[in-house]
C-alpha cells in the first residue's frame, strides 16, 4: 500500500520546481513505516446533552455501580473512562446553543459583542503533524456542514456529511480520464489563485490607506489555498488504498438521526486502518425533527428541552440511549481492527461527550465526558468538583500528549488533567 | 406620534451621550491646549479614582498603568469606558468622596474633547473603517444580478462570524482559505447555472398529472399497514387529508425541472368537507442539498375551486410537490388510518384538481443571460450526444480570442464599474488563451477569465483611501447598504457622470431604491440580524404544547414585521411604532392566531388595531415572541434582554461567571416568576436584574408561538398515546397557572400588562431611534460607532426629533452624514 515517495515525484506531479516546508515533512513522516502505529485522535459531540441523572454514578472509583446510560457501553467498561466535573469556562454566549461553536476551542463567551472564535484542538493538532497523511483532519457531520473544527483565526471548516463523498474523496480510484481532468482542475485552479493573488498585490500597491489587514488575509488565504491545491496534486500521485467494502448509501431522510449517525462511525475505522488521516471530529447535530426511533414521537431538541415532564425524560433517553449503543459499535469497531498485534484501539484516543451538561436548563457545566482507547487506563469514572469544574482543555492537553504532541497549554487549560 | 421626547430616564438607562455642549466640534481646540487638559485630567484621577485603581487594585482599572496615550486603541477604549461610567455616574460610586458637580463636568469635557481629537485624527488618517469584504449573502446577490441567476450560493461560504453584530462590520469579518475556496465554487457554480447551452427544453405549459401518475395509484392502492390508504381519488380530482411530501413529488409523479430558471407552477385545487379555513400550499424539496422551502400557501374556503399560481427557481434537481395544512380531524376523533377507505373519512382535506407546470421562462434559448455573457458571439444550433452536453456552437463576430475579450469587458464593466485598460482585460485573458492554444472548448476557456473576475479583490473587497467618497465608491456603499449587492445602472450612470456627491441627486436615488423590490433584500437582511428573525427556526415549539405553530404560520410572522418595518420605511412614519402602533400587518392565517376578526384571504396587508392593543409594535409580533423563546418555555430574562439590548441599544453587563440558569419546569407546579424571585430578593441579582426583567415580565402575555396567553400551556399529567398525521389530535396540554405580566419598572413606575409597559417605554422614544440610528449607520458603513462617531447620531436625532424621528428621514439623514460620506 505504501510507496516511496521521494522529493523528485513531489517536484513532478506540482509541476514546478518549488521548495515548499511541507515536502520535508513528507519526506521524515510515516511513523508507521518504522514500526509503531501512530497515534490518532477521534472527538465526538452529541449537542443536545446526555440525561445526566441517567449516565453519571453515584460514586466515582473503578467499582462504581453501572447506569442505565453505562450499562449499554457495559461490554466496554474496560476501555473507557467516564468524567464528571469539566467544563469550558465562560460559556454564556448569545444564543444557549452557542457553547456549540466553541467545544472544541474553549473561547470565551461565544457570539457575544466583539467575539471570535479560536482554534479548535483537532485543527491545532492537524497543524503540528504536517502531511503525512491525505487529509491533515476530517471533520464529519450528522446534518449540514456545521462542524466544530475552526481554523487559527477562528473560521469553521465545513463538515463532510455524507459517508458516500468521504469514501469517494477517501478510497474511490476514478479513471485515468477522471484522474487527468481532475489534475488539469488542480493546475487551473492554482493558477487562478496565482492571478488573484497577484491582483490582491496591486490593489494594496493602488491604495494609500494604511489598514490593509483584510486583504493581507486574503493574500495570505489564496497562497495558502494554493498551497494546499500543491499539496492535493502531490498526493494525486499515490493511489488512494484498496478497501474491500462498497462504497456507502447516504440516507437521505433528515429524520434518520441513528442511521446518519451509525454510517459515519462505520467508516471511522476505515479512515484510521487505511491511515488516511489521523484526527476525525464528528458532531452530531441536534435537530428539531421527530427521529425515526421506536417509541419517540416528538423531536430530539425540544425533548431535550424536557421541562421535567417523565414522559419526555422517558422518550430522550430512547434517543440517547441509541446514539450511545452508536458510540459502543464504533469502539467494537475500533477494538476488532488490529493493526500490528495491536488493537486499533489501543492507537486512538476517542472523546466522546457534548457541549451541554443540562440541556434542559442549557448549562455549559458539568459536561458528559467519555474517552476511550489511546492507551489511556481505562475502567473507572471521575469525577471532578461539580461547583467548581476542571477546565475541558486540561483533557485536550491529555489528549494531544497522548496523540504524541508536547503541548503544554491548550485553550483555557492550567495542565494536563489527571484522570 | 411621540408621547414624550424625553430621554429615558425612568428606565434608569441614561443615555450614552447625553451631554454635548451646543457648537461642540466647531471650535474645539481654541485655545486650548491638550497639555494642560492633560494636567487637569491627572489631577482629577489622583484625587478621586486613585485610591481604589491603582497598582494594588481588584478591578480591572489601574490608573498607573493607564497612560493618556490615546492613539493606543487600547488604552483609548478604556479612558472611554471611564468616561462613561462617569458621565453615568456610575463612578465614583456611592459612599466614596464625590466630585464637586462643576469639577466632574469640567473633568468630562476635557476628557471628552481629548478622546474627541484623538478619535478624529485616526478617523481622518486611516479611515473610519478599514477595507472589507462582501458578506457572504451580498457576494451572493451580487452573482445573481450579475448573471441573471437564482440558487443559493452563500452556502458555499463559511457562516459569518457569530461576533452578535452585524455581517458587514470589517472588525469582526474573517478570511481563510476555506473562504477562498468559497468564493471560487460559489463563482463556478454561478457560472455553471447562467451558461446555458444544453438542449433547447420545452418551455411551455405542461400538466403535472396526479390524476393519472401511477405513482399516486400506487399510494391510493396501498393497504393503510404499509403506509398507504391516506389519500383518493374521486371522479375528476386527488384528495388529500395530511400534507404528504412523498406522495406528491414532483420528480416521482413525471415532472423534473429540464434545467436551473423560473418556473410557473398553477394549482386548481379546492377545500374538502371543510369546517373552517385551510391552507392549500406549495413546497420545494432537495434531497441532494438536504434543504426544503415553503414556495407559496393560499387560502382555501367554501366548495369553489381555486387557481393559483406562483413563479419559482428551480433546479434540475429540486422536487416541488402540492401540500395541505391547517387540516383538522374527523369531528369523530377518528384519523385516516382507522377510518378506511379514506373515501369515507369525514376529516378535513384538500382536492386538487390540476397542476400546471410553465418554464423554464426563458424568452429565447440560448437563454438571453447566457447569450448576454458573450457579447460578440452568435450560437448555431449543433446537435450532438445527449440531451446534457452542449447543443450549440460559437459563431465568432472576428475570432475566439476576441469574443473572450468583449465578455472579459463587459462582465468586468458590471463588477467594477469601470472600463478595464488594453492590458487589462489581456491578463484576464491569460487566464484562457493556454487552453485556446490547446483546442479546449471555447466556453470552457472563456469561463476560466469570467471565473477570475467574479473572485476578483475588486469585485470582493470595498477597499479605498481614507477621506471623502469618490462617486463611484459612494454608489458601492449605497447600494450595498439598500440592495445588498451592486449598483444598477442608472446608479453607475449618475456616479460616472459625477453627480452623485450632490446631496439633492443622493437622496433622490435613496428614495428610488426604497421603492425598489430590491430594498426587500435590505429589510430582510436588516432585520435578521437586527432583531434577531433569523433565529426563528433555532428552536422548534413542542408538538403537543403549541400545535399551531407550522411553516404556513412561521412564514406569516415573519412577513408582518418585515411589511410593518418597510412601511415604516416607506411611509416616512415615526420610529415610536416600533414601541407601540395602531396598525400592524396580518394575512388571515395570522389574524386568527391573534384572535383579530375580519381578515380574509393569504395576502399580508395593513391591518387597522386601534390605539393601546396588545398587538402594536413590534413587541406584540408572534415573530418576536418567537425569536426570544426558547420551544417549549419563555423566560423574562431573555425577552428583558431583548428589549434593552436590540430595541433600546443597551445592553445589560453579561452575568457573573458561575451564575446558574433556570431549569424549565412545565409541569405546571411553579410558573417562571416564582423561580426568578431570587432575582428580586438577592441584591447582587437585583443590581441588574431589577432592569432586565421587568420588560420581560410585560412580555410574559406571549407564548413561545407568539400566542396572547392568559394561562400557561402545561404538560403535567398526560398520558401520551404515539399519533400518527393529523396535527390537532396533538393538542395533549392543559392549561396551567395564571400569567403574570405586571411589573415595576426601575423607577417605580408600576405597569399591570403589556399595554400600560408599551405606555412607559414610549417615553424611551428617543432612546429607540438612537439605537436605530446607530444600528443604521453601522449596517451602511460596516463600521461600529466610535466615540467621535456619537455627535453624529446626536446631530441626527435633533434634526428629526420635531416630526417624530420618521424612519425614512433617518435613512436619508445615516446617507448625508459625514460617517456615511467619507471612508
């Protein structure tokens, strides 16, 4: 599956001769060539919350007793650890969804006058790996584009929600015909970007004003964008992996909230096997619409939205319940590839929480965190002051240690967290 | 009509700026000398600030650390912020030593003069507002004027950043380039839909025919236990009893759009077995892009058939299909399913006789935008392949390379209203030639050059140099504030020809564009971000508690604030109907939610309330209600906030890190205000909540759907069975507690409902139009208001205040400012 790949075919297939820093990370990556698995990285987000009554034991430890939520992960116990008591600081924001944007990155006070959004944890850990695999991330999403992955100054990067375009952009061969129309795409696209930039030049040169930080963005942007086209050509020379599983039906119906989110955790251990990329975020979108589940017949958000009726309560769980017996086929999934001796597994550190602590009040605080493999030990529930919450971040630095960066700081984090 | 002029001072809430000395600006500097203000302002901090904020301070203020270097943007903002906690006088605070009054106004006019000078100067140097790019919605209009096109195209954009302003202030806008790559699909995409040379379609009228659709026989046929049954057909006509996406699209019936235009799309349908009226409507649906649209919904009354029609854009592959709501169940209880065959159920429904399709309406094909993007070219018809590849062949006036040249001229006249030099167009020209040279196809050649204008920095950026703007700039900054996307041509007409600048000739085209279908862009967008209408689908009411509420109803609250909002506009009427009204806006769907008698038919039209109604202003919209709520519960705090922050421009501070939020509870044991009392008992809460939710108490009286409520709606102690079709069986609440929407405002001004609060904040008139000033001018510049900015809104509200602060004198006073004119 693995070819060499030398600097000359790089220098080939951009079609001129340029030195670009990416070219030596490509030319020292593929950990996984001298022998151990690389670590990887995949953050789940399920918006609207978990009944918190229904997942958190009475008592943290490694004998604590099983919940209603626990007992559907209960084959995986010895995987995953439950954590109780984090949280981002200052999440009252705008709109109460607003915590949303803002999972990954930790800013404060999200949609408030003069806010921006910062870098996301996954984009952070994308910048530091270089390309040594196809795609630096992938961010995927139950339902339209909104992901939580967001560039250094703060732009979201759309999602991919549809399993049958990741495969396609992931495994699908396309014929030399489609392979030859697809890099004249890329040459015409760089040379587009050549000429705005060049534009974008005399335009600044043309006016005298002195504030020019939006065009030296854009500037900056289109180089980059051109860049990254480079680096998609690059790649073009490297067949894409051999999977043997056909290439995935979308389902169309909105409604379908377990279906949509069941396919792309199926392709999760795809995507890592094949090493196409190493950081995956998903979220899965609250939505409004009555899901196709037995028994439920009022949507997931205003279930959400309980107000404490038990009939409610009674039907939320039956979503959620689901979306974790979800998460428990993705870590079965995970745990029956092995890669090396090894389980996959064991190489890949899996979040799996949401945004909201209490859905029904909208609370940003005492947030359902789960994590999973990566080599953590696993097998217990934490659980952190519930006044006086953890910083979130303090996982993320956990995580990017793990993932093999030696970050020390992330977000709001004050140290890793010690779990 | 203004009750009072006053400035709103019972609400506690004193103005920004109250305070400006009469000649101010005028002879600033005489005189004076900054030095010596200097001192003045030294001496004032030492002896009445210091010895809280300094070095060894808890707050965020420490005065040694806080030079008087205002050209720091930093430091700058602070000394603002206490120059407005003095002139509050919020500072010093009670129980420390307090300023002579004389030395506190002596003190402040210093320092306002000093933050004056200094906000000027960078003004004057730099610009007051720095170059920005088009928001995603205006890149968007300005494709489709450009190319004649419809589609969606923002949401190949990133969303705007959610900084809670507006998306055209430059401080807040982001680049990447995620948007880059954006902005080059959107342009492709634009391109793809108005280069249209595929096989000719027909474009007369064809029948989308249910009667005879094998697929509607299907359905008809269909036992109730595999999902069908629902529907029948009688001698002549399908009916329906529950609008049903599935069995009446488009594309599975025999009709898809050939290619992306308009079309007209007429129904024949009329009410069955009706008790009341019902709703007969059109949806579009795409499942590739996983969006759905309501297109157009008419009344249906009596046994009279009914013909409407609606014109739409649709792409090849879109579904449309006929929709009923508003249906109510059989006066049995009983619903479709158990009540077979459908021919015998005594519910309301729909008969639809005939759907007739026309389109794409195009006068000619080559359609006249495809035609018109290749100026010195002719198309001969070439069949070939199939009906997707391309049917026509150029014919060049001289050869391929000009042919490019004259679209490269002409498309870039449109996007910069300019004439590009010989060298120019060339380099656009470069772009192509290469694949000239290797026999590519000449339109996919020629679109490589349209593509680069179309993401040009110049067509993308509004960038220029500081001071006042050139004709050409100052038309930009017209239309994209009225239009929200380039000038036409006759605005560019009186631009080049340098008339324009005259403010008689300005004014005359704000008042054509007001009355252009174009200024709909403007209103919409307008008040989306301004009042909030964009979230109105951020959360959907609870199915049993508000069954009422669907996309017919959704789409009516909208267009009455955004009809009232343009009337305002239009009809030059005070900026006090805002706060209250005798009129507003309603269709017939709309009236019977508010319990108004006497409005017939889907058209949305002025509606006469007469004076003190709960429903004047805009606090008495369902659209409002709606936005600040959440789907099942309101809370005081959010609609308290609401008012001061988006009506009256004054937003409270944020909470206290920490603060909880409160649990909703519609069990029906305790309402709302008994869990805010805490708010009222608890001092630290009180400092601010004692403004914040007594408004929200006013608008207690509206549910989450905008319903006038004497009790709240509770779900406690029902048993629900799983339902399945008709809307009304789910009306499963009962009625809760009493509402109570009394209050006391900060002043002690007590009020018993919503009228009686609409009567004091009436008095904020001044208040309301200097938010929407504000708000005005930052939409327009895409700037925020600066210090030096806030004798211009002062200057404004002067000269408007005698008529009232009419709403269209307010626009034309935002365009004649000096904030508008200069960069």
């Amino acid at each position: 599956m693995r070819h060499s790949f030398t600097r000359r075919t790089a220098l080939k297939a951009s079609g001129i001769a340029i030195t670009l820093p990416w070219l030596e990370s490509m030319a020292s990556g593929f950990a996984s060539d001298s022998g151990a698995s690389p670590q990887r990285m995949v953050l789940i987000c399920s918006t609207l919350g978990l009944y918190s009554p229904a997942l958190f034991p009475s008592d943290p430890g490694r004998n604590y007793r099983t919940t209603e939520y626990l007992k559907i992960l209960e084959n995986h116990r010895k995987d995953f650890t439950l954590i109780g008591g984090l949280s981002h600081p200052d999440q009252s924001g705008k709109d109460p969804h607003d915590s949303e944007i803002t999972w990954l990155t930790s800013a404060r006070n999200p949609g408030l006058g003069g806010f921006k959004n910062t870098i996301s944890v996954d984009q952070f850990a994308a910048s530091q790996v270089g390309n040594q695999t196809r795609f630096r991330s992938l961010s995927l999403s139950t339902f339209t584009q909104k992901s939580q992955s967001y560039t250094t100054n703060g732009v979201m990067i759309p999602a991919d929600e549809k399993p049958s375009a990741v495969f396609e952009k992931l495994f699908l061969k396309g014929s030399p015909r489609e392979i030859k129309k697809n890099r004249q795409y890329l040459a015409q696209g760089r040379s587009l970007l050549d000429f705005v930039g060049e534009q974008t030049k005399a335009l600044k040169r043309k006016s005298s004003t002195r504030d020019h930080r939006q065009l030296d963005e854009f500037f900056q942007a289109v180089r980059k964008a051109e860049s990254d086209l480079a680096e998609s050509e690059a790649w073009m020379d490297r067949p894409k992996p051999d999977v043997n599983i056909e290439k995935p039906k979308d389902i169309v119906d909105p409604s379908d909230l377990i279906g949509r989110t069941q396919a792309l955790f199926n392709l999760i251990p795809l995507i890592l096997e094949t090493d196409s990329t190493r950081i995956v975020s998903v979220v899965i979108q609250g939505q409004s619409t009555v899901p196709k589940i037995q028994g439920v017949n009022a949507g997931h958000h205003p279930l959400s939205h309980h107000g404490r009726d038990p009939d409610k309560i009674k039907q939320l769980k039956i979503i959620e319940g689901r979306i974790l017996n979800c998460f428990g086929s993705l870590l079965n999934g995970l745990g029956n590839t092995t890669e090396k001796g090894r389980r996959l597994l064991d190489s890949t550190s899996v979040l799996f929480g949401s945004n909201l602590g209490n859905a029904n009040a909208h609370d940003p605080r005492n947030l359902p965190i789960l994590v999973a493999g990566g080599g953590f030990e696993h097998g217990k529930y934490v659980s952190f002051d519930r006044l006086n919450n953890r910083p979130l971040c303090n996982l993320f630095v956990s995580l990017l240690n793990q993932f093999g960066l030696e970050t020390e700081q992330f977000g709001t984090s004050t140290g890793p967290l010690d779990f | 009509m203004i009750r009072a002029a006053s400035i709103a001072g019972w609400l506690g809430l004193q103005v920004l700026v109250p305070f400006f000395p009469a000649g101010f600006g005028n002879h600033l500097f005489a005189g004076e000398i900054a030095d010596e203000i200097d001192r003045e302002l030294g001496r004032f901090v030492n002896e009445f600030c210091i010895s809280c904020h300094d070095s060894s301070t808890t707050t965020r203020l420490d005065f040694t650390k806080t030079s008087r270097d205002f050209s720091d943007q930093r430091l700058f903002q602070r000394w603002v912020r206490v120059f407005d906690r003095l002139e509050k006088g919020e500072m010093p605070p009670a129980g420390e030593s307090q300023p002579d009054p004389a030395v506190r106004k002596k003190f402040l006019a210093g320092l306002e003069k000093r933050l004056y000078q200094a906000n000027r100067k960078r003004q004057q140097s730099r610009g007051r507002v720095p170059s920005r790019r088009l928001s995603r919605l205006q890149y968007e209009h300005t494709l489709q004027d450009l190319l004649d096109i419809g589609g969606k195209l923002a949401r190949f954009l990133p969303p705007e950043n959610e900084s809670g302003s507006f998306d055209v202030i430059a401080a807040q806008q982001e680049m990447s380039p995620v948007h880059v790559r954006g902005f080059l699909k959107a342009a492709e995409t634009a391109l793809d839909e108005a280069v249209q040379l595929g096989r000719q379609p027909y474009r007369g009228k064809r029948s989308l025919n249910y009667f005879q659709s094998p697929y509607i026989q299907m359905w008809v046929d269909r036992p109730t236990r595999m999902g069908g049954g629902t529907i029948f057909k009688t001698g002549t006509d399908v009916v329906m009893f529950r609008g049903e996406n599935h069995v009446f699209r488009s594309d599975h019936n025999g009709y898809r759009p050939p290619v992306a235009g308009r079309y007209r799309i007429t129904v024949r349908a009329a009410a069955y077995q009706p008790r009341s009226s019902i709703t007969l409507s059109l949806k579009r649906q795409n499942d590739v892009q996983g969006d759905s649209e309501l297109f157009a919904a008419w009344d249906l009354s009596g046994k009279n058939y009914r013909e409407v029609s609606t014109t739409h854009y649709l792409r090849p592959d879109d579904f449309f299909y006929v929709s009923a709501d508003e249906l109510e169940p059989a006066p049995d209880g009983k619903v479709i399913y158990n009540s077979q065959p459908a021919s015998e159920f005594r519910g309301e429904g729909v008969s639809i006789r005939s759907v007739v399709i026309e389109g794409p309406l195009e006068g000619s094909w080559p359609p006249d935008r495809t035609q018109a993007l290749f100026p010195a070219t002719r198309w001969k018809h070439a069949p070939q392949g199939n009906r997707n590849t391309r049917q026509y062949q150029p014919l060049f006036e001289s050869s391929a390379a000009d042919s490019i040249r004259k679209a490269i001229s002409r498309l870039a006249w449109m996007a910069f209203q300019r004439e590009l030099s010989p060298e120019e167009i060339d380099r656009f020209l470069g772009l192509a030639q290469p694949d000239v040279a290797n026999g590519v196809e000449f339109v996919e050649a020629a679109k490589r050059s349209l593509k680069a204008i179309l993401v040009s920095p110049e067509l993308i950026f509004l960038a220029g140099d500081p001071g006042a703007l050139k004709d050409g700039e100052l038309a930009r900054r017209l239309s994209f504030f009225l239009w929200r996307s380039l000038p036409d041509s006759e605005l560019v007409e009186i631009a080049n020809e340098k008339k324009l600048v005259e403010n008689g000739t300005l004014l005359a085209q704000v008042d054509r564009m007001i009355g252009s279908p174009r200024f709909d862009r403007f209103v919409n967008e307008f008040l989306d971000q301004w009042l909030d209408l964009d979230q109105i689908d951020a959360t959907t009411p609870d199915y049993f508690l508000y069954p009422e509420y669907d996309d017919v109803l959704r789409r009516a609250m909208l267009a009455e604030t955004r009809e009232f909002f343009k009337h305002l506009v239009r009809d030059n009427l005070s900026v006090s109907n805002l706060v209250d009204s005798e009129f507003t806006f309603l269709n017939r769907r709309l009236a019977e939610h508010y319990g108004v008698e006497g409005v017939v038919g889907e058209q949305v039209r002025r509606v006469n309330l007469g004076p003190n109604h709960v429903r004047g202003g805009i606090l008495g919209q369902a659209s409002i209600a709606k936005v600040t709520a959440n789907g099942t519960v309101t809370t005081p705090v959010r609609r308290g906030h609401f008012i001061l922050s988006n009506l009256l421009g004054l937003p409270p501070d944020p909470p206290p890190p920490g603060v909880g939020s409160v649990e909703p509870d519609t069990r029906g044991a305790t309402t709302i205000r008994e869990v805010l009392g805490r708010h009222q008992s608890e001092e630290s809460c009180a400092v601010c909540h004692r403004k914040i939710d007594p408004p929200g108490f006013a608008m207690e009286v509206f549910d989450p759907v905008g319903n006038y409520r004497t009790r709240y709606r509770s779900s406690r102690g029902n048993d629900r069975a799983i339902n399945v079709g008709l809307r009304l069986l789910h009306k499963e609440y009962i009625l809760g507690k009493k509402v109570d929407s009394a209050g006391t405002t900060p002043q002690g001004d007590d009020f018993r409902n919503i009228q009686e609060y609409k009567n004091l904040l009436l008095k904020s008139s001044d208040q309301v139009a200097r938010n929407v000033v504000s708000r005005l001018i930052e939409f327009s510049t895409g700037g925020e208001i600066e210090f030096a900015d806030r004798e211009v809104v002062e200057s404004i509200l002067d000269a408007t205040r005698g008529e009232g602060f009419p709403l269209r004198s307010l626009i034309h006073q935002v365009v004649s400012s000096r904030l508008f004119r200069n960069r």
